[in-house]
C-alpha cells in the first residue's frame, strides 16, 4: 500500500514538474521569424505571412506598430559582393477593401555580401490605420533588393529574421 502511495505521488510530481518545464520553455521561445525567399532586383515583394496583431489600444496606430529585426545575414554565393546593394523593406498592413496600407519603411545596407544594417527611414502612417475601434492589425513585410549586374537573378535568398508588434 506504501508503495502505490509513493509511486502515485512520484508520478504526481514527474506530471508537475515537466508541466512547467514545457510551460516555461514555450514562454523563453524566440519572438522572431525567418522571412520566406525572395529574388535580387524584382519589384516589392511579400516576404512574410500575415500576422493578426492585436494592440494595447482601441485603434491600430503606427506610432504602435513596428517591425524589429535581428540575424542580419549573408547572400549566398550566387550574388556578386557589393557595398552598394539596397535592400528595401516596407511595414504593411492588409486591407481587405482594397489598396494594402504602408505603414513605414525601412532600409538595409551591405558590405560586401553582408547585410550590416537595417534602419526605419520613414513613418508613412503616423495615426489610426484601422478603422475607429479596430485594435487588429493585419500585419506583413514586403521586401525588394537592388540587384548587381553580376547576380544571378535566378537565385532566391533569405537575409534576416523578423518581429511584428501592434
């Protein structure tokens, strides 16, 4: 009888603990995701899924909505190295009644086949973009990168990983 008590308690305490473990390692995960492939030198391009965002406030501004990026990476060999490659990013928001709004842009430098940097360069969309009351943005990234003439424009790459808020 003992033992049941002490197994039943063991098996009490193992579901516990591995309980907050999974609970833990969900709420440590990383916030940001890897964009999808794009080409060199084709026009903007939508290089995210669109993401549902919902605000801390009534209406979705862009004072609010931002986009942060990390693991800046490299072209792979089939892109020629060059200090001048752009790359352009625009912050969007999807409207399902029409014309997709911009919401700010950001742009992207390169040393060699290095992206160095990735800055915001203008806020297109200081106010409400939603309507009055619509605290969700439906967010995503568009992309576009200034080709070299010795690219193989072929080639798709993926430069960098990405966060929405709202």
């Amino acid at each position: 009888m003992k033992n049941k008590k002490m197994l039943s308690l063991l098996l009490v305490g193992t579901i516990i603990a591995t309980s907050s473990v999974t609970a833990f390692a969900e709420s440590t995960g990383d916030p940001y995701t890897r964009t999808e492939e794009f080409y060199s030198g084709r026009g903007m391009t939508r290089v995210t899924a669109i993401h549902e965002l919902t605000g801390r406030y009534a209406t979705a501004t862009g004072s609010q909505t931002s986009a942060y990026f990390n693991n800046l990476g490299y072209l792979e060999q089939e892109f020629a190295p060059d200090y001048g490659r752009t790359l352009y990013i625009n912050l969007m928001d999807e409207d399902f009644t029409g014309g997709d709004d911009l919401i700010k842009e950001y742009q992207g430098t390169f040393e060699g086949r290095r992206l160095a940097t990735i800055k915001r360069t203008s806020v297109k969309i200081n106010g409400a973009f939603e309507v009055n009351g619509d605290a969700t943005a439906e967010l995503y990234l568009n992309a576009r990168m200034t080709p070299h003439y010795d690219d193989d424009l072929n080639f798709k790459t993926r430069l960098f990983r990405y966060k929405l808020v709202n």
